[in-house]
C-alpha cells in the first residue's frame, strides 16, 4: 500500500509538472522566445516525462489494471498517444505559427480530457 500511495504521489506530480512545463514553452513558442533554446528546456521535459510514464506503468501493476480490459486506462493511452503528437506538432514540426499554437490548443485540450479520465475512471467522463 506504501508503494502505491508514493508511486500515485509521483505520477500525480510529475503530471502536473509536465503540463505546467508543457504550457509555458507554448507561451514561449506563441512569443518566439528564445528560451525554447536553452539546453535545460530541452532535456528536463522528457526526464520529467520518463518518470511520468514509468511510474504510470507501476500503477497498473500493482492495482492490476491492463489495457484491455480497462476501457480507461485504454482512454487514457489513446490521448496520450493524441497528445504527444500535438504536443511535437506545436513545439516542433509544425510548418506555421498558426499550425503550431492550434496543436498547442488541442493538446491541452486532450490533456484535460486524460485528466477526466483519470478521475473518473470512465472512457467517456462526460456522457450523462
């Protein structure tokens, strides 16, 4: 039980880390900032990120929740996946400042949705 309450602890903050972290380079990205350069901005997300997803692997072991049979947790890695694909389009590879800061909305978007399904342990967290 120790395990699980320290394992959630880190997956709950290193979630919130990385949308914090995830915000705030949009901003610098919508800006042009040339703080999207540094060295540190470049490395920490995805240490950051790492333990995010290892500790998320972790928590379905130990409470036994396999994608599969977890509609949820199925869910929560499509929007993930949808996510990280928005997140690299709006901080990466997207051709124009339009494409990118729409990227950028519609990751947050699905970082909000993931939310409420993490919450709501419900593939559709706001059907009546």
């Amino acid at each position: 039980m120790a395990a699980y309450v320290v394992l959630y602890a880190v997956h709950v903050g290193t979630a919130c880390l990385s949308i914090a972290g995830f915000f705030v380079r949009g901003i610098w990205m919508l800006q042009s900032s040339e703080r999207l350069q540094q060295r540190w901005v470049k490395i920490v997300p995805h240490i950051n990120d790492t333990i995010l997803l290892l500790t998320a692997i972790a928590l379905a072991f130990i409470t036994v929740q396999y994608p599969g049979p977890a509609t949820w947790l199925n869910a929560k890695i499509i929007g993930l996946l949808v996510y990280i694909v928005l997140g690299v389009i709006a901080l990466k590879r997207g051709k124009s400042r339009r494409v990118r800061a729409s990227a950028w909305c519609l990751a947050l978007i699905t970082y909000a949705y993931i939310m409420a399904v993490a919450f709501t342990k419900n593939a559709f967290p706001l059907a009546l």
